[in-house]
DNA sequence: GTCAATAGTTTGTCTAGACATAAGTACCTA
DNA sequence: TAGGTACTTATGTCTAGACAAACTATTGAC
C-alpha cells in the first residue's frame, strides 16, 4: 500500500468569524471527500502541519481530532494520521421521514386524519412525562411517496411547546415545525419491531391483511432533556426500511 | 426551577494511569447517574472548578466536553454548565446481539448450523468488497435466547481477519472472537426491514408460516475502512425489537 | 540467526496564561 | 414604561511549551 505523504497548504483567514481550526477542519474535510487526498495517505506529523499552517498544535489537533471523530481519519500513537474512507460519513441522525423522502426525490405527501388536543392513553402520557390527564396534540396522520401509501403515524406532543394546524402539518413534516418554533431535538430512544397488518391497518394502507409492517415507536428529548414527541408509527414492510449507520 | 449549585470535591489521583481529564468525567458520569447531582444543577463556572480541583483549564474543559459530548451536560456560553438526562446515555451502539442478551440475562446460546470457506454470492461478495470468488467464511447459526429460538443469522467474514471454529463460536459470539483478533469495529452501516416467515424459517424458529420476521442486513467496517462482516439475519418480531438511541 | 535493549518518531496529556464573544442584568434615558 | 447602553459573567478560541507513552526500526549481544 503506497503510503504517501503529503504537504499540506491551507489558506488560513484569521479575520474571520470561523474559528481556526474549523477552516482547517472543513478544508481538510472537502478535500478527503474530493479525493484530493487519497485514502491511506499519511498526514505530515502535527508539529510540522501546526508550523506549516502557522497555527499551535492544540488548535490544529483540535481539526484533527473533529475529523478522527467523524471518521475520517485514524490517528495512532508514534505511527501518524491517516486518511480513511470517504466511505460512511455520519448521516443526520436525527431526521424525519418526510425529511428523508424529500431529499430522496420520493415527492412526499401527508394526508392528516386526526389533530385533536386530548388527553392520551395513560402509557403515552408516562412517556411524554406529563401527567395523566394533561391535554396534547393527538396526531394521525397517512403519509404516501409517490402517491403510494407509505406509513401510518400517531404522534403525541405538548402543547406548550408549539402551535399545531392542519394546513401547515399537510406541507411540512412535523419535525420542520418544531425546529421552527425553537426546539432543538437533540437525542431520540426509539425502538422498532415488526408484526401482521389488522384488517384496519392494511386497508388505509393498501395492503392485504396479515403483510408484515415495520412498528417504531420513538421518544424525542430536546437539549434540555424535556421530552418533545411521542410517536407510534407503522410501516409497510414492502416499501420501506430504516438505514442506519451505526458508530462506536 | 432550582438550578442549585453545587461545590464539587473531586479526588484525582495524579499517579494514576488514567488521563486526568477522564478521571473527572468518570466521576461526574458516576454522579450524574446516580443522581447525586440532579438534573438541572448548574457546574461552578470553569476557572473555579479547575481551580478547586486543582487542574488547569483546558484539562478541566475536556472533562466537561466529553460530558456534553454524550448529553450529560449541556453548556451555554456566558450561562454556564448544566445537568440534564440520566436519562439516555448513549449506548454502547456497535454491540452484537450475543453482548446484547448476555449484558440482559438472557442466557444466550448459540447452534452453529453451518460453517465453511468457500465462495459466497456475487452479491455478498460486493458488500465485502472481495473480487467475486474469493473464499471467505460463510456461517449460518441459530440464536438462542433462554432456550427459545430468537434469530437465524447468516455472516460471511474474510479469510484473513481471523480463524473461526465451530467450538468457540458456540460459546463466543462472533464479534468477541473478532475483537480477540485484533479486530476494531469501528462503523456499521444496517438496513432494517421485515417480510413474512418462509416455511423454512419458520420451522427453524419455532414460529408459524407467515409469522413477521425483523431482517437486519448489516456491513461492518474497521477502524481502516476494510469491511469485516456482512450479516443477514431474521429475528422472530414476536420475541425481538431493535432498541436505538440516534442523537443529533 | 534470534531476541532483547535502545534510540527515534509521533501522538497523548497537561500547564498557564490571553483575548474574544455570547447571554444575561442593571441602569439610565427618552 | 420602553428601549437601548454598559457592565458582568461564563464559555469559546488560541498560544507556546513540557513531558509521557506507544509504536517502529535499528543495533547489539549471545
């Protein structure tokens, strides 16, 4: 394996707003992504990279270690830095299905059976962390790609923390309109099984009865830990799978 | 809200090998999860805290930084550092279904059905990334979960990472045996779907025809971008979910 | 020739500061 | 009362260096 190594020359803007060591990050991040720097090429060692740069090594470790952190480079102690695969870059984890299917070209489309604010079943209730008997937004809703029927979705929200209609929720994804009234969605615990279509289910999804769906039921915190949604969806197996990519 | 704010006395042990700054995340985890620092409870500002404990800044600050990194704490410039979720700590994502059940007492067991050296399909050779006819190792194994059948799993390793026998696969999982070798999973990429019981599967499964199957394809890269595993595996969806944790 | 000691290279950890910037607060003025 | 200005506080960024530890390759002894 031809382990070269190259010089690196980066423009360096310190007038800039960008901290150092993010220019340097994003430059190196584009580059290795371009192919301009090849997978298995060696890095300069950092002294010489920080003095190349004209930057102290803890800011231009602090470049590395970001790209080492999505995976982009390994480092190993008295070895060096290496590139690694533009293979798998750490995909925006925290996405909606409508976000995912619009950027997948899908044209997807929410019909919404149901947006009522009540009292939930005890058990979404404990979820949500609120107490049984509060009053959130229920939330049905039929989601197709392409005109196909695609997912069947009952979400739960607190009404404290967003303003819910029909119109917008028909065009947006809910996850857009919560991002949009402030709420960072920051960690999700979400489980996802699978089981055979009631007779109800696969009617409204144009499925025989007895096909298998995918079941997911997810939790949303925000950065503060409060809990933000509550989601019970189904999907048909025929048409859909959940791609992840897992780090450790 | 409270947001108390507490003296921290942090002991550190300067001879010890472990890193300083990893000292006083372990304990502030520790403590973060035991709830003796409960949420909300806002950290002395950091020049203090270095101070008390006797570090310096920045050692002090990576501390705090692989805290916010697994959302235990959150900062905010100008505010401060605080407390939230015990809830979800990361889980440890890229374990096997082996680690998974032991680590919950499930007892698990393992009935290696087969295990050869020899060409896989052209389609798992891609996912290898080997050139088609390459031998590799192709197993397929039965797990159990407290004496119920629970999954059947197909994998296909290369040759060169390791030496499967059957006697330690039974007791092992495959995933331990690979990091016994030298192996350092470092990225997966999984697709997770669901389809009906063949009557195959479901004789080996103790479950009925058409019973719901959760299917799990998975490729595993190391810490190089070498592949080192493909999976496929059907789970019974009456007896298994995925559990996943996505931040953002 | 084989194995162990050693020297060299490179990343890992840590220190002690400096200045910048965002968020909140108090005050002052229109 | 409303609005903005100045001040305070705490995190964010950056520097310049020191020593430690892991890995590689070479050298030397038996």
């Amino acid at each position: 394996m031809p382990v070269t190594e190259t010089p690196l020359s980066i423009p360096i803007d310190r007038s800039s707003p960008v901290p150092l060591y993010f220019q340097v990050a994003q430059e190196l991040e584009r580059r290795i992504m371009a192919g301009e720097l090849a997978v298995g090429t060696k890095l300069e060692n950092e002294l010489v990279l920080a003095e190349r740069l004209g930057l102290s090594r803890p800011t231009l470790r602090r470049s590395i270690e970001y790209l080492v952190d999505r995976g982009l480079l390994v480092r190993k102690r008295g070895v060096g830095t290496q590139v690694v695969m533009p293979r798998v870059r750490r995909p925006l984890e925290l996405s909606s299905l409508y976000d995912d299917l619009s950027r997948a070209g899908e044209q997807p489309r929410t019909e919404v059976l149901r947006l009522a604010v009540e009292a939930p079943p005890d058990a979404i209730a404990t979820a949500l962390e609120v107490d049984p008997g509060t009053e959130v937004y229920v939330l049905e809703r039929l989601r197709y790609a392409r005109d196909e029927p695609l997912a069947l979705m009952h979400n739960y929200v607190p009404t404290t923390l967003v303003a819910l209609d029909e119109e917008r929720l028909a065009h947006q994804g809910l996850y857009q309109l919560l991002r949009a009234a402030g709420v960072t969605m920051k960690i999700a615990s979400q489980t996802i099984g699978a089981r055979n279509a009631t007779a109800a289910e696969a009617r409204v999804l144009g499925e025989s009865r007895g096909a298998p769906l995918l079941t997911m039921e997810r939790t949303v915190y925000d950065d503060v830990g409060r809990v933000v949604e509550v989601g019970s969806h189904v999907y048909r197996a025929s048409r859909y799978a959940f791609e992840l990519t897992l780090t450790d």
